[in-house]
C-alpha cells in the first residue's frame, strides 16, 4: 500500500540544475530514512544520498558539494537538488525510503541524462 512517485527528471545541459522530488503516500507509520540511488547503464546501483529521521546526510564522493538532499516530513517527500551536472551523473535515479518497520520501498525510477 505504499507508493513513492519520482519526478523532476530530463535532459540537461552539462553545469546545469536539475531537482528530483520523490512523494511517498500510502499506510506509513514513520519514515526512518530517505534515499536517491542512481544506475547507469552496465553499471552497479549507487548510494547518491541519504537522509536519517534525525536529518542527518551523507553523500556520494563524487556528488559533494554539488547535490543537496531534503525531506518534507509533513508532505512524506525528499528532494535531490542536484547543481553542476556532469554527463557521468547520467543514470536512472531511485528514491528509497525505510520505514521505523524496517520494510524498504523504492520508486519507479526517473531518468537524468546531462548531454555535453
């Protein structure tokens, strides 16, 4: 019963601006984390950036200082504001959450590509 719906993704031009949002909605108690994972092609799924129930972050190495993760607690949404794209951040990107039940839900995926 719980769905998380990804937006915000597209073609972008290398430096630009690029924000994902992810909405969770369904029978969820609490939210222990949220989370962005991306995947390109012949490649494995990566941790981009996470957010704990106590607003603690981390990132990626390869994403500091460039993306910034968020969460509406009220509206059950994370945001990924990513800045200064690169093409190497072309990738299908996952939102993750983790409820206080331990049960793990993913989205659909959304598409970034960041053209040269």
């Amino acid at each position: 019963q719980v769905q998380l719906v990804e937006s915000g993704g597209g073609l972008v031009q290398t430096g630009g601006p690029l924000r994902l949002s992810c909405a969770a909605s369904g029978s969820i108690f609490s939210i222990n984390a949220m989370g962005w994972y991306r995947q390109a092609p012949g490649k494995q799924r990566e941790l981009v950036a996470l957010i704990s129930s106590g607003g603690s972050t981390n990132y990626a190495d390869s994403v500091k200082g460039r993306f910034t993760i968020s969460r509406d607690n009220a509206k059950n949404t994370v945001y990924l504001q990513m800045n200064s794209l690169k093409p190497e951040d072309t990738a299908v990107y996952y939102c993750n959450i983790v409820t206080s039940g331990m049960r793990s839900y993913w989205g659909q995926g959304t598409q970034v590509t960041v053209s040269s």
